[in-house]
C-alpha cells in the first residue's frame, strides 16, 4: 500500500460509508460518500479538493464518460446525471413508493457501454432491510437504458 486515508466523520476527508471510487482522467479520486450524501474530490495525493453536496440521497456508484459527463445512482432517488462540472443535466427514477411498479427500489450499481446506453444495478435487499418488504425484482436486477440518437439539426 502507498498510503491511505480518511477517517469516520462528516467533514471534509471524512467518510461515513465510503461506496464507490472514480478515478477521472485528470487523476482526481471522486469517492462516493454514501452515509453523507455527497461525492469528495481529491487529488492522487489524498487532498481535498472540493465536494457535491446537492440533493444526493445515499449515492452508491458513479461512472464518468469520456466526455465528461457524470452518472450516480441513488439508493433512494434512482440516477442522476451532471456536467463534470457539477451542473444538473437530468434526474430520474420514481416517485411511486409500489414496490411493484417503481423503476427503482435500490439503484446500487451504475455503468455505461461504449455506445452510451446506461445499465443500473439494484440492491433489492438493502430495500428489503431498509424497509421491512421481501421483494423479487427477477428481471428488472440490471435495467438497460438505451441512448437515443441525436436529434436532426433543423436548417
């Protein structure tokens, strides 16, 4: 090991669950904080460079593309998707609580295929523990949202 660090707490360089790790491609560690509802940037050399701290509820993974583009998934609120940037490109999942018609119960797991469709794993279980419902999502474990294609340019 090179070195480490963190430590339980809330404040900057502190963890409360630390889920999920990116490494973008200027080197800087995004470590998806769970517990604190946010994401901290660092750099490769463990210092704090910055954090999102808006709206995320129990974030679990992230994913970003080559372009830039930075996907989350939400135990609680689905996926949302920003500009590296931080600026809020789209949010969505369900707000219907029915364990049966919700798109979403536990959004785990997030990744994106070289043509840009999205895939999000569930964590039915995490759901289940959290509150007190068995449910088999069977088919719906890994959901794949394909990418539509670009809109045609009006002349």
């Amino acid at each position: 090991m090179l070195f480490s660090w963190g430590e339980p707490g809330s404040t900057p360089g502190q963890f409360r669950l630390p889920h999920a790790l990116w490494v973008d491609k200027q080197e800087r560690v995004w470590v998806v904080d769970r517990e604190n509802n946010r994401i901290q940037i660092f750099n490769g050399q463990e210092e704090f460079l910055s954090q999102w701290v808006v709206c995320l509820d129990r974030p679990s993974d992230i994913y970003i593309d080559d372009e830039g583009t930075v996907f989350i998934s939400e135990l609680r609120a689905g996926v949302s998707i920003y500009t590296i940037d931080g600026k809020l490109l789209t949010r969505w999942g369900s707000e219907v609580q029915d364990t049966e018609t919700a798109l979403f119960l536990a959004a785990h797991a997030i990744a994106v295929d070289s043509h840009g469709d999205l895939y999000v794993g569930e964590a039915p279980n995490n759901f289940a523990r959290h509150y007190s419902v068995r449910v088999d999502r069977g088919a719906r474990t890994v959901q794949k949202f394909a990418r539509l294609p670009p809109m045609p340019q009006s002349q």
